[in-house]
C-alpha cells in the first residue's frame, strides 16, 4: 500500500472510557494508555473497507496491529495484521 490511500483520514485521541485511558503509540513503538492526551496518543485513522480502519501513530508514524489472541503492538510497516472490524 502507498502512503496516499486515496481515502478521508481522520485524527483522534482514542479514549477508553472503562478504563479511562488514552491509547498512544510511545516513542519506541510500546502501545500504552495515558490519562492525558499527548503528541503520541494522536492517532491517524483510515477506513479500508467496510466496517475496516488502519490505525497510525501521528508522531511516531507507526501502525497499531492486533494479534489473534488481542494483544496490541505496533509495526513500521504493513505487514502485521492491521484491520480492525468495528461493530456499530
């Protein structure tokens, strides 16, 4: 995939209301949450497919992936499993 989808991108600080967090992507790739928004909880979010984003740190440029058991980490590259279903 090019870096210029071609798509509408939208920027957000995603919050976790339950557990009262920002989700950020830290300076060496580590997915953390954080009480208060910073450069690195600004994600950059695009929408694939249908009901599909990619998820990208803003700052560090990193793109959150997801393993089959849930654990988050972060890649440079598009080559982690990177499509997260989004149910409405």
């Amino acid at each position: 995939m090019a870096d210029d989808w071609g798509q509408s991108v939208r920027l957000k600080h995603l919050y976790a209301g339950r557990a009262g967090l920002h989700l950020l992507i830290g300076e060496e790739g580590q997915i953390q949450g954080s009480a208060q928004q910073s450069q690195y909880s600004l994600l950059e979010i695009r929408a694939v497919g249908p009901g599909c984003v990619v998820i990208r740190g803003v700052a560090t440029a990193r793109f959150l992936c997801i393993e089959g058991n849930g654990r988050l980490y972060s890649s440079v590259r598009i080559t982690c499993r990177l499509f997260v279903l989004l149910s409405y």
